[in-house]
C-alpha cells in the first residue's frame, strides 16, 4: 500500500529541512525525502559557513530580502535549535581608491536591503580588528557570523521529525505523475502519493521541476574549492577576511569556524558535474597564495583537509546568474512549490525562505494549527566544551564519559552513542562525525576511525561491509584485509 501525505519535500539540504519544520506547525502529515544517506551531503554542508550580511545581493532581490530577515533571526534560531552561531562580524579589505567606491557602493547597497552595523574603518582600525590582516582599510560588517552548516541542518530536521515529519534517505525521486489531485512520486523504495510537493532539491532542483513539467530553467553548477587549517590557526582569526567584492563574486576569502579551524576559499567555476568533489593539486597551490594576500598564515604545515562544494545558479540565456524562483505554477503544476538556484546565501536565508513556501501555500489552503509544536530541539552535549565540574557530572551519571575516543577533538564514548542512535536514524561514518566532531581533528580520524566503525557495527547489528563513509557505495570495508572467515 502507498504511503498518503499531505506534504511530501524533496531534499534534505539546509532549505528543505527548513521547510519541513516550518510545515509542522501545522497539522499535516508530512514527509521529506532525500537521495542521500544523511541531511546537508551537498551543497548546505560544503560552503565557508558565514551568515551573511545581505549587502552583496542586489536590491529589491529574493536574495537580499531572505538574507537579511534570516541574519537577523539567527540569535534566536540558535537558542532555540542549540546549535553553535557566532555573531563575530568581518571584513572586506581594499587598498585602491577604485576598493573604496566599490566599498562604498556595497555599504549603500547593503542599507537599501535593511542591514545595519556596516562601517568604513581605516588601517589602525581595521588590525585592531584583525591584527594579522593585510589591508589599507575595509568594510565592516559588525552582524555578520559564522555558524556550524551541518549541526544547523541537523538541528531543523531534527526538530521537525520531533513534530512529525517523517525522513526517508536513498530514497531518490525518480519520476513524478499526477493522478486527479494527488501527486505520485516514484522512489527505487517504492511510490509515495501526496496532495503537496515542495521541489527543495538543491542541485536536482533542475530535474525535479522538469519532472513536475515547470520546464526551461537553465541551471549550472558552480564548484568552489576550500582548503581546511588546524585549529591551531583559529586564534589569528578573529572573524572572516574578505577581498573587495566584485558583482559576481565574493572572492577567496578567510574564515574562522566555530570550532577554531580556518578555511580558505572558495575558487569557483563552471561545471556539468554535480556529484565530483574532487581537489586538485593547482587549485590548493591557487587558493593558498591568494588568501595570503590577505593573511600571510597559511602554510603546508597547517593544512589537515581539503573539500569542495557545488552550488546550483540559475541563469539566463547569456549566463547571468539570476534570483531565486519560488514558485507555484497553478496553470501547470498545481499544489507543487517549485524551488530553483538556490545558491549562496541560501544557509543564512533558509528559514524565510521556509517561511515564503509556507506562505505561497496557505495563500491557496488554509492549514489548521499544530498545537503541539516545539520549536526547541536540544543537541548532543559536548563534553570537550564542558567545564571541569560540568564534566564530573556527566561522568558521574553515564561512566561513557569517562572514555575518550576522539583525542583530537576530546569526544567521549557517551557522545558517540548519542550520534550512532540519532533521531533521524542515519547509519555513516560522516553521520557521527557531524555530530560530533569526532574525526575532524589534527589526524583526521587516523586514530579513532575504525573504533568508531566498530562501535556502529556493535550499536546497530552491522556487518563490516554494510557500514558507508558518506555517500552511497563508500564502503568503509569490503572484506578482511588477509581472508579470515
């Protein structure tokens, strides 16, 4: 028997998790389905994790509106989803008199959209904020943040499953059709039947509108590149280095993360390959010398990851990057929202734009309430961010811990079972380690992975084989390295 929703969103990306728990303030039966084997594996999880400012995007744009409303709201999201959120501000560094008109003009452009705390700053100024910077002068934004994109993504779909929405990953949508007023969603897992589809796919976001007959969108992939630095580094970095932005790109930039890291990047270019991560070689070289020009600290020694990201850009027929399309097409597609090019600031701007979808809809039906919706969601506690005597507590009342597995990071035993039993049941070494930071230390998981493999297979019943890295196919093992039984 076919599974009956009211909602059914594709894509579990930053946006999609997003709507899913702006949709269960109501009282829907709601589902979210997702190719992938967890939350946030495409373009929400491989991206600089800044909450931006708003003033890059052009005025009057979907954009610049959703970017602004959601650096505003960002405190309170934080609080309310307890994950980690910084309000550290950052720079964009000139030298050149053309620098300061095009500083000028983006401070301009930022307050037409409706954001504050933006000043010019001389050089004194600017190394009182970033001593190590290199730059005549800059732009700062004083609201601008940095955030955890993986832990947010988790923490949206984590609390809309708490009210009802129910998660289905490697489950692909592979054709949609509609039978009088209900779609039929075609899956490799079987048919799922729904009065509503949300098309939040990200970089399928192409195919799936084309699926609903919202033909003719041109969408191109745009691959950015990032090296990662120890966190060692993290204490020369108060808040994000930017170059003086052009119209169409930011530059490659600095950025701390919460954790302490920095990253470097992100590079861009065009590409029809939306599923290649690859680094290569020139593109490390690259972005280091370019992100030395503004702060000389990155060297070979300090470098522990790379990663790449792909964003999904809208574009004309000349290849101008549009806006956002939110749509719902009545005459063709009716009762789908069709979400496509939702690119940067998508992670700062996800919850307005969850709120826009769930505008669009009750425009044409009217939805009851959920009076038991919770807008909290509490996360796993981090014992390493712990003080001493909180420490003793928690050792106190589960021994787990007492036991340190992550080194690098200082993740304990008790932590581990907390992601290996997730709420959204997600069963990959990355499930863990974006929920715990187990693995993303100095040695990158070189001491602690397999322990961590070990206790998944221990926890939930898996054979060697069965347990992924990330993605479909990425076997952590394929066999016993000398053939025992």
């Amino acid at each position: 028997m076919q599974e009956q929703y009211d909602v059914i969103v594709i894509g579990a990306g930053v946006v999609g998790s997003a709507i899913a728990r702006e949709l269960s303030r109501y009282r829907l039966r709601i589902a979210v389905l997702e190719k992938n084997l967890d939350v946030c594996n495409e373009t929400s999880g491989r991206n600089s994790a800044v909450v931006h400012g708003g003033f890059a995007n052009p005025v009057g744009s979907l954009k610049a509106r959703f970017c602004v409303s959601g650096n505003k709201m960002m405190d309170k999201l934080a609080a309310e989803l307890d994950f980690p959120f910084k309000r550290c501000g950052k720079v964009l560094v000139g030298n050149t008199p053309a620098d300061m008109e095009q500083l000028q003009r983006t401070m301009e452009q930022g307050a037409i959209n409706g954001m504050d705390g933006l000043e010019l700053v001389d050089e004194a100024r600017l190394h009182e904020l970033v001593p190590a910077v290199v730059g005549k002068f800059a732009m700062w934004s004083k609201n601008s943040g940095i955030m955890d994109p993986f832990l947010y993504t988790i923490a949206l779909a984590e609390n809309a499953h708490a009210n009802g929405v129910s998660y289905f990953f490697d489950h692909e949508v592979t054709g949609i059709h509609r039978e009088t007023d209900v779609y039929v969603l075609q899956t490799g897992k079987g048919d799922f039947r729904t009065r509503w589809v949300v098309n939040a796919a990200g970089l399928g976001c192409k195919r799936i509108s084309d699926m609903l007959g919202i033909t003719g969108y041109r969408v191109v992939g745009s691959r950015s590149n990032y090296i990662i630095l120890h966190k060692r580094m993290g204490r020369l970095l108060p808040m994000p280095v930017y170059p003086v932005p052009n119209n169409v790109y930011m530059g490659i930039h600095v950025t701390p993360t919460v954790d302490g890291n920095v990253t470097v990047g992100p590079d861009a270019e065009n590409t029809d390959k939306l599923d290649d991560y690859t680094v290569p070689q020139k593109n490390i070289e690259e972005l280091a010398a370019s992100g030395t020009v503004l702060w000389p600290h990155i060297h070979k020694k300090d470098q522990i990851r790379t990663f790449a990201g792909i964003q999904p850009k809208l574009v004309d027929e000349n290849g101008t990057v549009q806006d956002y399309k939110i749509e719902i097409r009545d005459d063709i597609a009716p009762q789908a929202v069709n979400l496509v090019g939702i690119e940067s600031p998508g992670l700062t701007a996800s919850v307005p734009i969850a709120q826009y979808v769930v505008e669009l809809m009750r425009e044409r039906e009217a939805f009851a309430e959920n009076p038991a919706f919770n807008p909290c969601r509490k996360g796993i506690v981090r014992f390493a961010d712990c003080t001493p005597a909180e420490q003793a507590r928690l050792i106190a009342s589960d021994q787990d811990y007492g036991e340190l597995v992550c080194g690098c990071e200082g993740v304990t035993k008790a932590e581990l079972l907390a992601a290996i039993h997730n709420p959204l049941g997600v069963v990959t070494m990355t499930g863990i380690k974006y929920r715990t930071r187990a693995m993303m230390g100095g040695c990158q998981g070189g001491f602690c992975q397999m322990k961590i493999e070990q206790m998944i297979e221990q926890e939930l019943g898996c054979r060697p084989q069965e347990v992924c890295y990330s993605r479909k196919g990425s076997w952590v093992l394929t066999g016993n390295m000398r053939g025992e039984a």
